[in-house]
C-alpha cells in the first residue's frame, strides 16, 4: 500500500550524482555529422594532399575532409583508376593507397 520508501539525503544525493554525470558523458559523446557531397574545388584540395601523403586510408581522408567514408573510398578509388595512387594493401574493411610516384 504505501508506495515506495523515501530515499536518505546520501541515497538521494548518489542519485542526482548519478545523473548529472551521465548527462555529462551524452553531451560529451555527440557524433560529428560530416557532410556527403564534395565540390570540384574540394575535391582537387583533397586531391592535392593525397598526393603529399606516404600513404591514406579512406578514414583518415574522411577526418581530414570532414566527409562521409563513403565519400572518401569512392574519390580514393577514382583516382587509383586514374592511376594517381597505387593500392598497398587491401583487406576487408580497410584500403591503403599511396601515391603512384612514391
């Protein structure tokens, strides 16, 4: 019949605790949204650091041009077509590209 106890005052002041941290920590985890497109003049920035690189990787192109991985493989992969960069090695998840004259 009664419901539920009341907390203590050290019961009830863990809890809030509790939840303020937990709040802090969501705020802290928000997810980057980058962005799906690329202009013709981005795309040749990007280009141009490819080039100036040992080597990159589709994640690292996507850090630094705050695209979509998919964005990244995809411009990666033209310009191994185009015969720009050479592929070093190919696993599952993971492409390492390096430029042709390097």
């Amino acid at each position: 019949m009664g419901g539920t106890k009341k907390p203590t005052l050290s019961k009830l002041r863990k809890m809030t605790m509790k939840k303020e941290k937990a709040a802090k920590k969501g705020e802290e985890k928000r997810r980057e949204v980058y962005k799906g497109y690329l202009t013709p003049k981005e795309e040749e920035e990007l280009s141009k650091y490819i080039l100036r690189q040992k080597y990159i990787t589709p994640s690292m192109l996507s850090r630094k041009g705050e695209i979509r991985i998919s964005i990244a493989r995809r411009l990666l992969r033209k310009l191994y077509s185009e015969g720009m960069l050479t592929l070093v090695e190919k696993h599952k998840d993971v492409e390492v590209y390096a430029p042709a004259s390097a």
